[in-house]
C-alpha cells in the first residue's frame, strides 16, 4: 500500500466516483481506477459498493477510510515539519473551538499565523459534538484544541485567561437599570438556550441551577451570535462569554452576580510541529481577561 493509493481512495469517497476523482487530483481516470483495484487486491476486501448513484464507501471501507485519512495528514504534518527547517512552512493545521470561547482572541491569531505562515492552510471546527471531537483525535487529525477547563482537561493543557460570561437582554428590559445583573432577579424569565451537547448550555445550565432557577427555554440555538440576536429581541435571556458579543449589543448586556467565568485552555498534540506551536504563542500574546473573582 502506498500513500499515493490512500490519496486516491479518499478522493473517490469524496466525490463519489472515480471520474470526479481524477479532475480533483489532475490524473488520467484509469490511474485512479487501477490504484484503487490495486488497493482491493492487497487489502483482499472491497472498498467501495458500485450503485446507479456513484461509488459509495463499505462498512470495511469506511473504517479504512478513516485510518488512512489519518495517515494522509500524518503524512503532510511530516512533510510540513520536514520543509519547516529549510523553507517556507507548507501544511495544514487542524484547529478545534468549543462555541462561544476565544471568539474574539482566535480570528487576531490566526491571522498572525497566515502572515506568518502564509501557505499553511487552516480549517478550524467550530463546537463540534463530543463524538466528533473524539473522531478527531482518534483519527490522528486534531493540531489544537481552544477549550473551557473540565475534569477531564490534560496535564498538558496551557491557561491561556478567563471568559467571563454575561446576560443579554431584550431592549427595555427592566435588570439593564442595573450596572450588574443578580441571577435570582431572572427567576422566571425564558431562556435562549444551546445544543444540548454544547459546553455553553453545560455552564448556563449549571449557573441557572446553583443560583435555585429552573429554566423555561425558550428555543435552542447552534451560534452565540444567533442566540444574541434573539435575546436582543425579547425571546428570552441569554448567558455568553462576553467576548462572544457581537458588535452593536453590548447596551442590552451586563455581568452577572454572582460572577460566572471559565477558564480557557489551549491543547495541542503530543509532538507539536512548528505551525500549531505559532499558532499557541500567538493566542498567549492576545488579550484574556482575568478571573472574575480577582477583580
């Protein structure tokens, strides 16, 4: 087997046929078809099922898939860490954002990053699902992780700061009279939540809980920025980080008492190349702000 043959597979996966592959990859189409046959051969086990619709992936192909996506960008990590030393940085980097965390600190780093790096590419994940979250780091894929601190958070995670988290509110409400908003004061009010598999629903949750409220929501949203909006408008309250805020709400919000913050960690692969190892430095130099405890 060779990285060329895992190349080829993932790109027919794809685009779901082995046409469509070859103009993605530039090559003659019976390259592509041969490669692949040749990988089925070797592997004595079929890849891809043959419908009227196109090739689609196996149950056995699907699980080959993933390991040899790992190897692919295993591959181009070693290549980039290869070429680091001698010539302009060349790679990807994977990136992981739990919603709502660094929103404002991550867009200024990775920006310093392509300046810096300017033909290394970026695809960032934004709140993904636990279980994509593990699929990403089981496959191998995942160069940095920007997170809250959990139980689970590893002995290698860097403190990067705090975010605090802050009420938003519909224009006229009567709590925004108050320079700091008391959580038991909302008892009753209707709440814009998140995905329930979302670290944001996890601490509004939890913060609603401790301070003996129980929520009525009133929708669920995916985005913090659309979770705003709604509150902005009068469907309900909302608990952000304050760095989530997008411009032009900022008279409908107001911290809370008591102070709600999160600390926010950066995690990176065991070996870190050259280019997630910038990107850290980069978010350590941006602005956080200090416990909300200690002010």
């Amino acid at each position: 087997m060779s990285l060329r043959q895992f190349e080829y597979a993932l790109a027919v996966a794809e685009e779901g046929s082995v046409t469509a592959a070859a103009e993605r990859l530039r090559v003659a189409q019976p390259s592509v078809s041969q490669q692949i046959r040749g990988l089925e051969r070797e592997l004595g086990v079929e890849l891809f099922a043959r419908t009227p619709t196109g090739l689609v992936p196996t149950v056995v192909g699907r699980a080959f898939l993933r390991d040899a996506e790992a190897a692919v960008h295993a591959a181009r990590r070693a290549r980039a860490t290869a070429r680091a030393g001698a010539e302009e940085l060349v790679g990807e980097l994977v990136v992981t954002v739990q919603m709502g965390f660094g929103t404002r600190q991550l867009p200024g780093a990775l920006g310093a990053l392509r300046r810096r790096f300017p033909r290394v590419e970026v695809t960032v994940f934004e709140e993904p699902s636990s279980a994509e979250m593990d699929r990403l780091c089981r496959r191998g894929a995942l160069d940095l992780a920007l997170m809250a601190k959990c139980e689970q958070t590893p002995a290698n995670a860097h403190h990067l700061g705090d975010e605090e988290f802050v009420v938003v509110l519909g224009a006229g409400h009567p709590q925004l009279a108050a320079e700091r908003v008391e959580l038991r004061e909302l008892a009753g009010e209707p709440w814009v939540r998140f995905d329930r598999d979302s670290a944001l629903d996890g601490v509004l949750l939890q913060v609603l809980r401790d301070n003996g409220l129980t929520p009525t929501t009133v929708a669920r949203v995916s985005q913090t920025a659309t979770a705003v909006r709604w509150a902005a408008h009068g469907l309900g309250a909302t608990l952000v980080p304050a760095s989530a805020v997008p411009r032009g709400h900022e008279h409908l919000v107001r911290p809370v008492f008591p102070a709600v913050s999160q600390p926010v960690i950066a995690v990176v692969r065991p070996v870190a190349g050259p280019a997630e190892t910038a990107l850290l430095e980069l978010l350590r130099q941006e602005t956080w702000s200090e416990p909300v405890a200690q002010r």
